[in-house]
C-alpha cells in the first residue's frame, strides 16, 4: 500500500519561511504528478501547487511568486518552499501524488503563521 508523509509544517510568523516535504513509501512505481493541496479552517480543501513528471508546473494564483515547488522523482518526494507567508496560509497542507496506480494522499501537516 502507498504511503506519503509529509514533514516541515509547524508555527511561523508573518513573513517567515517554511520548507514542507512528503515522500512516498517505495512501493510507488511512478508518479505523473506531485502536488500539495490546503485546508483552512471552515473552508474546503483547494489547490495550491503541482509539479509533473513532464517538469512543468503550476500554481495557484494566491501564492503565486511566494511558493516554489520541487521534487526528486528518485527519492519520490516533493517539496513546497514557502516564502513571504501571511495569515491567509494558516492551513493544513496535503501532499498528493498521481500515479498509474491511482491518488494517493498523505495525513497532512499545519502550517500556522501569526502575527
């Protein structure tokens, strides 16, 4: 069964940084596509990111210029470089993975940025 973990959430101040990484369990063979998803109290679940084993990318227009997504498709993980973060982020982040397998998604991980 495919597993992600994702890591690197926790408390940051406003425009503080923070890394977030999920990695697969190695029984995924392939991966189309790697992105990260949020969660913010009251409100559903949106998109944010999302990087392709073709190499492209995309975001969502909120974090635009702040976010940068990556991956090592050897270690079969992403990772979601956030910069300039603002109270509007304060979400739970979800990594999720799009393989001939199927979607798989990891537990999440908090992000909260005070002022």
């Amino acid at each position: 069964q495919v597993q992600l973990v994702e890591s690197g959430g926790g408390l940051v101040q406003v425009g503080g940084s923070l890394r977030l990484s999920c990695a697969a369990s190695r029984n995924i063979f392939s991966v189309n596509a790697m992105a990260w998803y949020r969660q913010a109290p009251g409100k559903q679940r949106e998109f944010v990111a999302v990087t392709t084993s073709g190499g492209s990318t995309n975001y969502a227009t909120s974090v635009k210029g702040r976010f940068a997504i990556s991956s090592d498709s050897a270690k079969k993980t992403v990772y979601l470089q956030m910069n300039s973060l603002n109270s509007e982020d304060t979400a739970v982040y979800y990594c999720n993975f799009l393989s001939p397998q199927g979607s798989f998604w990891g537990p999440g991980t908090q992000v909260t940025v005070s002022s």
